[in-house]
C-alpha cells in the first residue's frame, strides 16, 4: 500500500471516498513502529518524480510569497523618502528643463525602492523560508505539531536571526521568537482542534494535492507525447503519398 493507503483503490484517484480518507489518515498517523523521526526528516528532503515533498512545496511557497510581500512593502515605503533624499542631495543642482529633472527624480525613486525593495524581500523571505523550514522539520520529526514545535522552531530561528549581534542577541532574539512562536503556535493549534484537524490529516491532504498535481502532469506529458506521434505520423503519411505521385509521374 502507498503512503497514500487505499487512495488508488477509490472511485476517483483525485477525490477519494471519506472512508479512504479516514483509512489514510490513520496510515499515517500509525506509521510502522520501525519508523524514526530522522526518517521522516529525511522523507521530506527527499525528491519523488523529481520534485520536492510536499511539505517542501509548502517552505518553498511560503518563502516566494514573503518575499514578494516583502519586496512591495519594501518598494512602497521607499518611495517618499526616495524623493525627499533627491530633493536635498540636489538643492544647489540646475536641471536644463522639467523635463530632465522629472526624469532624474524618478530613475532615483526607481533605482532606490528596487535596492530597498530587493532588501526586504530577502530579509522577510529568508526569515519566513526559515522559520517554516525548522518548524515542519521538528514536526516531522516528532509527527505532530503543537505549541512545543513552534515554540523550538521560534528559539532556533530568532537565535540565528540575531547571531550577527552576538551572544546578547542570541539569547535575546531566541527568547523573543520562542515566546511569539509559542502564541501563534497556540492560536494555530487552537484553530485546528476547533476544526478537528490535526497533523496526520494535514499531511494527508497536502500529499493528496501534490500527487493531483503529479497526475495532471503525467496526463499532460502523455497528451503532449501523442501529439507528438500524431504529428509524426501525418508526416510520414504525407511522404507516403509525395513519393507515390512522384512514381505515378
């Protein structure tokens, strides 16, 4: 049986019965004694039909989304200070027209909210793609997400954020991610108890849209191969008939 349990037996690969689903959460929520946290952890680092786990899929989006905010609220918020800081370095400069300081003025703004833009985006980007990569990567380990994971996850990546200021910033950044990471990992926590969700079902679902995604596109690679022997065939049939009239000739 797949990871997926009896989802390739139901009706439709794509939208399995809830008696499937029930059957594969509890798959996964009992995983084979055998099983160790580092296998999991190294489940997802892992590639299948070369592409990234599913739980990789989400650290990666994750990171692109956070960085993309971040980039505009970097962007946006440079934008002011931008032309206030042309205005003063330029008081005493003559511009041959409107025309020319118009121009200088906005290659400035351009050219300072992308550098401040490109800055923040990296910088929320890379704390995001971090926080949820150690959070997912205790919670795999230990198979479970609760308060203790987002609370460790929070410890490591504000300890990290901070170590370029040294020990004081270590120990106080770590103190100050774990304490945040502990509300947010009780308010998510408390969120999905009142759904009755929990870290098995999670999984399950997100192994469920990865593999539609991996189906859509074996299905497409496969339309694009009989196109491909289609096309190929009309074109030996084309010869075919080129080369007859050329012998009827």
């Amino acid at each position: 049986m797949s990871e997926l349990g009896p989802l390739r037996g139901s009706r439709d690969k794509s939208f399995p019965t809830e008696l499937d689903r029930q059957a594969a959460i509890e798959a996964f929520r009992n995983r084979p004694e055998t099983e160790t946290g580092w296998d999991r952890v190294r489940e997802m680092y892992s590639f299948k039909n070369r592409d990234i786990s599913p739980e990789m899929r989400i650290v990666s989006s994750a990171t692109q989304l956070s960085a993309i905010m971040g980039f505009m609220a970097g962007a946006i918020g440079a934008w002011v200070p931008a032309k206030d800081e042309f205005m003063r370095l330029n008081m005493e400069t003559k511009f041959l027209s409107q025309f020319y300081f118009n121009r200088a003025l906005s290659r400035h703004q351009m050219r300072t909210c992308s550098k401040q833009g490109l800055r923040a985006g990296a910088r929320l980007g890379f704390f995001t793609g971090l926080y949820c990569l150690v959070t997912t990567t205790f919670a795999m380990y230990n198979n479970r997400l609760s308060m203790r994971e987002y609370a460790a996850a929070g410890v490591v990546t504000g300890s990290l954020w901070q170590s370029k200021v040294g020990l004081g910033g270590v120990v106080v950044g770590g103190a100050l991610g774990g304490f945040l990471s502990l509300l947010a990992g009780a308010a998510t926590v408390r969120v999905l108890d009142s759904y009755g969700e929990d870290f098995a079902s999670m999984r399950y679902q997100i192994h469920l849209d990865q593999l539609a995604v991996w189906e859509a596109e074996e299905h497409a690679r496969n339309e694009k191969n009989v196109e491909a022997l289609l096309k190929e065939a009309r074109a030996e049939l084309e010869e075919e008939k080129r080369a007859m009239g050329r012998k009827t000739a």
